[in-house]
C-alpha cells in the first residue's frame, strides 16, 4: 500500500526542481501532509487550502515536513476563521475535533503570502500532488477551500468535472464538484474568512449538518 510518504518521497526530485527554479523567491514548504486521527474516523474529512502563511522550507527534508504537520495539528491552537470553520465542519460530521486531514492547492506560499507572478504561473505543475493525495487518503468529505479562481486548475486536474449549485448557498461562491476520482461529498467554496465576512457561515455548517451517512459514504 502506498502511503503519504512514499508519495513525497517519489516527487522529491520534482519538487527540488521547482524550488531551485525560483532561488530567490522566497517558497516556504512544501506543505506535506502527516494525519493521525483521521484514519479512524467514521467519516473522513480532508480540507483542501490555498497556501500556508508561512512554513517550513527545508524542502528537501521530508520528515522534517512531516513533523511539522504534526506538530502544527490541523491548526489546534490557530484561532483564525479557516481552522475555527473546520472544527464546526469537524462537529457537524460528527466527528472528534482536529481529526481532519489538511493540504494546500499551492505546494508552497511565496514569501508567506500567496503565489504571484511567475511563481503563481508555474504553480499548477505540482497540483497532481494533490489528486494523488486524495487517491492515498481516500475521504468520505473534501472540502475545497480554494475559492472560485482557482476552478480551472480543478477543473485541469479532474477532466469533466461537474459542478453544481448547493441549496440555500449563493451559487457564485459554493459549488458540490462530482467527478468518478473525487470523493462522494466534494465541495468548493470560499476562504474559511470569506464566508464568515459575508455572512455565509450559518447556512454551509447547516449544508454540512444536513449530509447523511449515505451521502458520504456514496
């Protein structure tokens, strides 16, 4: 069975090239990926962000990413809209708090901010990281919180992929994705900060409370 590890650790020379592709950019990461309670879960959850604020960047260290990623404990001790939405998200399914699995769309953030430039442009080379993350975990629940400008990299990554409106949420902004690859319950939405800003937090956890067992186990 291949495992998270064994993923990084097969991209490794790819990842390096992308870094040393950018030497004086500032890349913090890559962002790679440790759960623990996740896999005991009944319902497993993965979050899908945009990019850190911030990492670690001994990129060519794998097991110091890892530890990182434990240490970090899906954001437990991070007051911030994105991890304080994702343990409602966490409650809502049911499940124990801080037992999502956590990645980023951009491998890396670009001086702590988001990728821009040449770096933003050359980003999407290392999204099959993600799609091969997704094939390793193998969630009941994702949730892309990766914003509706980010769509046609989905979309790149998941040929075919439909996209559909979500009852009693502003279709501009959330979207339930249905693609053979992905998991049962796959979601787009905004920033975890955009939908507490707009007032849409409410009416997404009771979107989320409103899934059935069989919905995400499909």
């Amino acid at each position: 069975m291949n495992t998270l590890r064994d993923l990084y650790q097969k991209h490794l020379s790819r990842i390096a090239d992308f870094v040393q592709t950018f030497p004086d950019e500032g890349l913090q990461g890559p962002l790679l990926m440790d759960p623990t309670a996740y896999f005991s879960q009944r319902t497993k959850l993965l979050v899908v962000g945009q990019e850190t604020a911030e990492w670690l960047d001994d990129y060519d260290d794998i097991d110091a990413q890892l530890d990182q990623y434990r240490k970090f404990n899906v954001g437990d001790k991070w007051p911030k809209p994105f991890w304080n939405i994702t343990r409602k998200v966490e409650s809502a399914l049911g499940i124990e708090r801080c037992s999502c699995a956590w990645t980023n769309l951009n491998r890396f953030d670009h001086n702590g901010k988001p990728p821009t430039g040449v770096v933003l442009e050359a980003m999407p080379a290392l999204d099959f990281i993600v799609r091969e993350e997704i094939q390793i975990l193998r969630p009941d629940v994702c949730i892309f919180y990766t914003n509706r400008k980010y769509d046609h990299r989905l979309e790149a990554l998941y040929s075919g992929v439909q996209f559909s409106d979500i009852q009693n949420l502003p279709s501009s902004h959330f979207a339930r994705l249905t693609h053979t690859d992905l998991p049962p319950v796959t979601i787009r939405t905004p920033h975890p900060r955009s939908i507490r800003m707009n007032g849409w937090e409410h009416s997404f956890i009771a979107f989320i409370e409103s899934l059935s067992t069989n919905d995400r186990n499909a």
